[in-house]
C-alpha cells in the first residue's frame, strides 16, 4: 500500500452517540449558519436534551473541532488505503474525489464553506484547516511519488504545481456546489477529473530542474 509515512494518524473513532451529534451539527450549521445555531438546536437535530448533549461536547467550538477532526481521519484512512494493488493511481485518486466531492451531501460543502470563512478571523479554526489540508497534501504527495516511480505519470511532473492546481480546483467545486443550487456535481467532476489528468501530463519541471533532481 502506499502508506503516508508521516501523516498524522487518525485519532479513536467518534462513539455513535457522538456520530449522532456530529451529524445533527452539520445539518443544523448548513441550515443556519455556526452563529445563528444554537446547542438547544443541535440537540432537537439529534433527538436528545440540552443536557445530554453537553456530556458529549462542551460547546459549538468543541463540535465544530470534532467535526474537522473526524473529516480529517476520514481522509487519512482512505490515503492510506491508496496502492497499487488496485490499479492506476489516477484512478484511485479520481475514485476518492468523488467521494468526498460529489457523494456527500451538498451541506457538507456549505459547511465547508463556513469553516473556511470562520479561518479567516479564528486561529483555532485556521489550525483545523490546516491539519485537513496537510493530511490531504501528504496522502497525495505519496500517491503522485508512486505514480511516478510506477511510470504512470511522467518522471517530470512538477509535483508542488499539480498539487496546487488540485487544491484550486477541488475548493473551486466545493464553492460552486455551495453556493450554486443549480450546480451539477456528477456533470461537474467530469470536468474536473479530465483537467486533473491533462494537467499531470503538462506540468512538467523545467530540462533544467528535471535533470538535477
């Protein structure tokens, strides 16, 4: 398997008491926003009291974090579970995109969305932001080395440009599909799929660079 040496290692699964509740969250945060909802709103989505609730999260700030935290294990299970075994990388990374861009829920972009805006101002969720990411960043980093080593991908391929083009492209799809009803994720990713593969073919190192490296 093409394991993520380095990566974080996802952390104890969520209890299902607490999937209930991260699940109610994200419904209750898409339909109303992190500020707008309350606990007490939270707790009706997952069919429990107030008080119950907070045995299990303390604040919004503690769901939002078990929220980001259980994305991010998430993402590293299905990095790790990446090989070669299973045929072409493209395919594989194309395969998980889909995934997490296209069968998930519309909400869990308009989460995403919100997350992202609450970056800009908040250090705590900019941290969170960035541990996703940099899962993310290090699942395909491996994934696109073996590629390489494999000769599916040119030996070439500027890896720091393809990586930076799929992160533009990826949080370009998950704004559309937030803020656009009419977007059609399926027609969509087609696109973004058949990009993703032409690029890998063109972003290439300079002779000069490619020769020294």
């Amino acid at each position: 398997m093409l394991n993520p040496v380095g990566l974080p290692a996802p952390e104890r699964a969520p209890s299902e008491r607490q999937t209930r509740i991260l699940d109610a969250a994200e419904l209750v945060f898409a339909r109303a926003g992190f500020h707008a909802a309350t606990m007490q709103d939270v707790a009706a989505e997952a069919g429990m009291s107030p008080g119950n609730l907070y045995r299990y999260f303390a604040n919004k700030d503690a769901i939002i974090a078990g929220m980001a935290e259980r994305d991010r294990s998430q993402i590293a299970a299905d990095f790790a579970d990446l090989g070669p075994a299973r045929g072409s990388v493209l395919d594989q990374l194309e395969a998980l995109g889909r995934k997490h861009l296209v069968e998930e829920p519309r909400e869990k972009a308009v989460i995403c969305l919100q997350i992202w805006a609450e970056a800009a101002r908040n250090p705590e969720m900019a941290r969170m932001c960035a541990a996703i990411d940099g899962t993310v960043v290090g699942g395909l980093a491996v994934a696109i080395a073996g590629a390489k080593a494999s000769g599916e991908l040119p030996a070439n391929l500027d890896d720091a440009r393809f990586l930076q083009a799929i992160f533009m492209m990826a949080d370009g799809f998950f704004c559309r599909r937030a803020t656009d009803p009419s977007f059609d994720p399926a027609m969509m990713a087609e696109t973004l799929f058949t990009a993703m593969r032409g690029l890998a073919q063109v972003l290439l190192l300079p002779e000069a660079e490619a020769s020294s490296s």
